[in-house]
C-alpha cells in the first residue's frame, strides 16, 4: 500500500495515529487560498482531524484521482458526511503533496464546501 492509500485508509478509519503516521515531523502545509491555515508539524495534523470527526463524525474520504509528477503526488478528494448539527457536510478539492521515503514532507491544499 502506497502513502496516499494508507493516508485514505487510516482517514476513513478514523484512524488519528495512523495518519499522523503518514507524515513527517516537520510536515509543512500551504494553504494557498487560506494563508492563515497554513502551518508546519504533525501535532497540527492531529488537531485538524481530531475537529473534523469531532464536528462530522460519519466523515468519509474518497481520493477520486491522483497523478505523480517526481516527488509530487497530485490528489483529487471528496469528503462527506454529516455535521452533528445534521447538516449535509461535503468538501472537494486538490491536495499536493511532496513524498519522499514513503512519506508525505509537504503539501499544498485547495479544498472547498460545495455549495448546496
């Protein structure tokens, strides 16, 4: 199993260890559209997910599409699921991310709420 199907896995898994697992130390993420999210380090990475399952619980993952291009490894994702407020919880969009020895170092995120 490659990175990204592991990252997928342990995501739909809920998996929080497991996917901090995925990622280096010194993981270092850019959020293009949104500056201020962007930040460096996996205790990050645990937050971010801990909130999302916390606020979508019966959240799932799905990588559509992915295309590698060096180290780089562009990947298409749909999350869903519901927010516990009951409302309908979708998100797509891009992630780039920069793997080296079976890790993810860095990436780049366009995700977006679909507009319902």
């Amino acid at each position: 199993m490659n990175i990204i199907e592991r990252l997928e896995a342990a995501t739909n898994a809920h998996d929080v260890d497991g996917m901090v697992a995925c990622f280096a130390d010194d993981y270092e993420l850019t959020s293009p559209i949104h500056p201020s999210r962007s930040f460096r380090g996996t205790a990050q990475v645990r937050r971010n997910w801990e909130g999302f399952f916390a606020t979508v619980p019966d959240m799932v993952v799905r990588i559509v599409a992915s295309a590698t291009a060096g180290e780089a490894i562009w990947t298409e994702w749909e999350m869903t699921g519901t927010r516990r407020d009951g409302t309908k919880h979708q998100i797509v969009g891009v992630f780039v991310f920069g793997v080296r020895e079976n890790i993810i170092r860095w990436g780049r995120v366009f995700l977006e709420p679909v507009d319902s």
